[in-house]
C-alpha cells in the first residue's frame, strides 16, 4: 500500500513516517545554513526568467528580501514540521507584492515568480537528496514530502500576497489623480501622437515649454504616510525659489519617490546649478536626481529618462547614496549607461588590477588618477583641481600605476573609462579590500 504523508499532517502513521520526518528535517537544517546562497541563487533565475521583475536597484533588494525571507520560511517549516495554514506571508514578500503594484507591474509577473522560485527550490532539494546518505526508498518518500510541501507553501502565499497587491493596486489608484498621472505617463512613453495644446490643458503644465525633470525621493525606505505630502511641498518651493515662471508639475512614482518638472519660457544655463544650490542648503531635502534642461514634449521625455538614469547610479551605489546628482555632472551619463553589473566589476578589475581594491588609499589614487588624465596628463592643472602640490600628484600618479600593475599608455581610454565607473559607482563595482 502506498504511504501518504502530508506536510504538518501525517496520515496512515506507520513506522516509516518518522523515518522520513527526521530526513526532512535533516534536509531543511543543512540548507538553512545556506539560505543567503539559496536565496540569491533563487532570485537571480526569477530576474532571468521574469523581464517585469528587473526595476530600479531598490526594487530589486526588496526582491531579493523577499526570496530569502520565503525561502527561510518554508525551511524552517519543514524543518519543524510547522502546518501551512499557521504561516503567515514574510513582511518583506508583502511589501514586495505592494511595490509591484505601485508600479503598475502585472500581477501575473508576481504568480509567475512563485512558480518559478517554487521549480528552482525544488531543483535544489533534489541536488541536496542527491548528496545526502538515503536509502532509494526513503528518498523517494522524502522527495515527495518537501515537493508536497513546498507546493503547499507556494499556493498558500501566493494567495496572500495576491490579495495584498491587488488592494493595494485599488488603493493606489485611488489615491492619485489617475487621469492626470495616466496622461503624463502616456506622454512620457511616446506610443502615440500627442495633442500638444491638449495635453497642456488637460495636465495643466506648458508642455511646449523648456523643462528640468527631477527625481526625488526620501533615503529611509520605511515610508511615512506624509512622505509624498513631503516631497510635493519640497517640490513646490524649489520651484519657487528658483523661479520657475509656472507651476512645476509633481506626480507619484511609487509611496516613496515622486517625478517632477520645472518649467522655463526660455534656455536657462544656471538652472542645475540654482537646483543644486537650493537642494544642498535644505538640511529636509529629500534625495535629488537632475536631469538636463529640454524643450518641448521630446524635451521633457528626454529630461525625465536622464534623471532617471541618475537616479540609477545613486542608488546603485552601496556605500554612500548621494544626495543629489545630475545627468550633467562629468561621465555621469556613460556611467548610467554602462550601469554597475558583475561584468562591468569584473572588467573595471580587469582593467584596474590591485587598484580597483575597496580602501581608502586606492580611492585616493584613482581619484588622483582620474582627474589627471582628464586634465589632459597636466600635474599642474590636476593639482590646482585636487587642492593638491604638483609633486604630491606626481607621486600618486606613479603610485596608481604601480598598484595597477602596468603601464597606461597602451591603453589609456580603457583605463579612463574603468576610473570613472569607480568614481560614480564605489563599492558596487570594487573588489573587496584584500590588504
């Protein structure tokens, strides 16, 4: 007669039950000691499978939150034998379920990722089994109690945070000016023809004026209900006091950041520069990401996906998230473009050799490295730029080449390029401090 076990119930006790109770539990406790690498391993194949699931850097934290806290869920439910329906859904699998609605990712992306997750954890409890010193007979029954397990688990949390995402969509909705929001994002995404004079009276903004889009967000992820009240009103006096000769036009990105643009009759050379100024004196300033001044609705498109972009190398950085940053700040833009993904680390090593090591004294000779060859190999220029003597750049030029391993000359734009991903990115493209 068949044997039938169930997760957190075990129907038909007979002596083998235990037997496969302990193996399952043996199981679950050794990977448990490897959740960080489950996790990560799991994530990484939903990014690869699931296109919707790549957003910002701090969208993708949140997923990868989410995988290892499902992930430590169901192993130390299996590991402790814990019923389904006693467990609820990991804080960060809602919150992630509730990000994917604020930015309008289809519900049936998040379904998918649980599928998926639940093949690739299956794929490694098998691997496990694999490994471990079971008689066939037991690893069968084992095999078919996690894959019961698991699957239970997956369906039982994907109701919830189904339920979670679709309130919060509602809600979401709700809570914004739909007709206005739908309209700007119609705009900024160019699928069709657009009404210039309409489009203006129905957003009430100058569409065919000049346009600084802006990016704004608070650094603490753990939003306050006021946190867009926050920002809309810090929207509004910048816009004031860098005199702006419109209303800016502010609207929600997600429960903590929100687009903007300030509007201009005419060229405004000095407007980054008033932006900045104003940003770096207010100590309640949100974070900033600037794009570069545009005309019309091709202008205003192209300031919001440069501000955008902006906005990616700021919080791609894994040591200090800067507080404001413009697309026209030097490299910024090559940078954003490149992006801080294992291949770029791997290459900017490459290129770097023991330069590209995460420590203080490395990052003074790249920088003292980068603004020297930017300055057209000038120790005097690079001095009067770093605050520094001729010959103390001198030295930390040769040092930068001696740390690097080999000369510059061959190959001086490769070098260039790798030093200006390490100024703009940091830690996220270094290797780790050996020394």
């Amino acid at each position: 007669m068949a044997q039938y076990y169930r997760w957190g119930v075990t129907t038909s006790r007979r002596g083998g039950d235990a037997e496969v109770s302990r193996y399952v539990a043996e199981i679950a406790a050794r990977m448990n000691k490897r959740v960080t690498e489950i996790a990560a391993i799991v994530r990484r194949g939903l990014e690869d499978e699931i296109p919707e699931l790549r957003g910002d850097p701090r969208t993708i934290e949140l997923l990868g939150a989410s995988v290892e806290g499902n992930v430590d869920t169901i192993l130390h439910a299996l590991q402790h034998d814990i019923p389904v329906a006693r467990i609820n859904a990991p804080t960060a699998a809602i919150e992630y379920a509730r990000r994917l609605a604020q930015h309008g990712v289809p519900v049936e992306a998040l379904v998918r990722a649980y599928r998926v997750g639940h093949r690739r954890m299956t794929e490694l409890v098998f691997a496990e089994l694999r490994a471990g010193a079971i008689a066939p007979a037991d690893g069968v029954a084992v095999a078919e109690a996690i894959t019961t397990a698991t699957f239970e688990y997956v369906d039982w949390i994907t109701m919830q945070v189904v339920a979670v995402y679709e309130t919060e969509r509602e809600q979401w909705l709700e809570s914004r000016n739909s007709t206005r929001a739908l309209l700007v994002r119609e705009v900024l995404s160019g699928s069709k023809s657009v009404d210039i004079d309409a489009a203006t009276e129905s957003i009430r903004y100058p569409l065919s004026w000049h346009h600084l889009a802006l990016i704004l967000w608070y650094p603490d992820t753990s939003a306050s209900s006021d946190e867009l009240t926050r920002l809309q009103r810090f929207a509004r006096e910048l816009a004031e006091a860098v005199g702006t000769e419109a209303a800016p036009l502010f609207g929600a990105a997600d429960r903590t950041s929100a687009w903007a643009w300030l509007p201009y009759r005419s060229e405004q050379p000095d407007a980054v520069a008033k932006v900045r100024g104003f940003a770096s004196m207010r100590l309640d300033a949100p974070r900033l990401a600037i794009g570069i001044l545009g005309q019309g609705i091709s202008g205003f498109r192209r300031s919001h996906r440069q501000a955008l972009r902006a906005r990616s190398v700021a919080l791609a950085r894994t040591d200090v998230e800067p507080r404001i940053i413009a697309a026209s700040d030097p490299g910024l833009t090559t940078a954003a473009l490149l992006g801080a993904g294992a291949e770029v680390g791997e290459w900017v090593s490459e290129m770097l050799g023991e330069l590209a090591a995460d420590n203080d004294n490395d990052a003074r000779l790249r920088e003292t490295l980068r603004v020297f060859l930017r300055t057209g190999c000038s120790y005097k220029a690079a001095a009067a730029e770093l605050d520094l003597h001729a010959n103390s750049v001198k030295y930390r030029v040769g040092r930068a080449v001696s740390r690097r391993g080999r000369p510059i000359t061959d190959d001086r734009l490769d070098v260039e390029l790798a030093l200006l991903i390490c100024h703009w990115y940091g830690a996220a493209v270094l290797r780790p401090n050996s020394d």
